[in-house]
C-alpha cells in the first residue's frame, strides 16, 4: 500500500463525522519530507472550529494509521 493509500484510508474514517456535518476533506498533496496537506470543504471550510477537527480528529487519525507522517496541514 503506497503512503497515499494510506492517508487515504485514514481520510476515509473521519469522512462519516465530517460529512454529518454537511463537510468533507479532500487529500491534496503529501511532500516526500511527510507533510500532508488537507482541504476542508463544505461547511467545514467554513466552520469556526475547522482547526481543532484538523489537529485533533484528522491529523490524530492520520497519524495513528500512517506513523511516518510528522505534519498535516490545511490549505
């Protein structure tokens, strides 16, 4: 399984909790230095807390599945 497929899987576990929400993630680049960068769209593009379900649901997630990734950030 490549590096994206594995973000990806980890994506597709907190999809469900975003897209309650009316939001979505979408995977937008890994750098080979492990940095993922992440879109939030929808109404999560928008929401007032969009950095804590970053830092805590999404980037905990990733990291939990994909260990070599040492940062996620929003773009």
């Amino acid at each position: 399984m490549t590096l994206k497929e594995k973000v990806e899987k980890a994506l597709e576990s907190v999809r469900p909790y975003l897209q309650a929400d009316g939001g979505n993630v979408e995977l937008i680049d890994i750098s080979k230095d492990g940095i993922v960068k992440v879109k939030l769209t929808g109404a999560c593009g928008r929401c007032p807390m969009s950095a804590m379900t970053l830092q805590h649901s999404i980037t905990n997630e990733i990291k939990k599945v994909v260990p070599e990734v040492k940062e996620v950030q929003a773009v």
